[in-house]
C-alpha cells in the first residue's frame, strides 16, 4: 500500500479494498473537478496530530463531498480515512 496511507488504515483494509473503492468512486462520479473547501480542522488527539479536510468536489457525472483525515507519522500526513457522500454514489 503506497507510503500515503496511516498504519491504521493499512491494517484495517487491504490496497485491493482501497483501489476498488476508488475506482467505483470513479466509475460512479467520473473525473474529479472543481473543489472547494468546507472545513479544516487541526486536532491533537491521544498524543497524535490529526487534519481533518471537508471539500464540495464537482465531478462529471455529480456533486460531491469528501471528507479526509489525516494523521501525523513519522513527520509526514497518512491518510487516515476517506468519505464520499453524493446521491450519485448511494
């Protein structure tokens, strides 16, 4: 699994699990547009840092919302988790 990912997220889902998400994410949505910032948050929790993003994205086939959170490892962001909400996507 790529050097983005948290240790957690690469112990509670497999890549092959995570590429198929995305690529239905894909499938259902199309390219990625334009996004526009909903939220940023920057926690400290249990002695880990945490960014939590929230973007409105365009995407061809609808409108989206993405959720990100991030964790601080080793110096640099892992992806913690990732959500999408869209009627295109339910």
């Amino acid at each position: 699994m790529s050097g983005e990912a948290s240790d957690e997220l690469r112990r509670g889902t497999s890549e092959a699990d995570l590429i198929k998400l995305f690529g239905l994410v894909h499938q259902k949505m199309g390219n990625s547009g334009k996004m526009s910032a909903k939220g940023f948050h920057i926690n400290w929790r249990n002695g880990r840092l945490y960014v939590d993003q929230v973007y409105d994205t365009q995407f061809a086939l609808g409108q989206g919302r993405e959720s990100f959170v991030w964790v601080m490892e080793q110096g640099q962001p892992r992806l913690q988790s990732y959500h999408i909400d869209s009627l295109n996507f339910r």
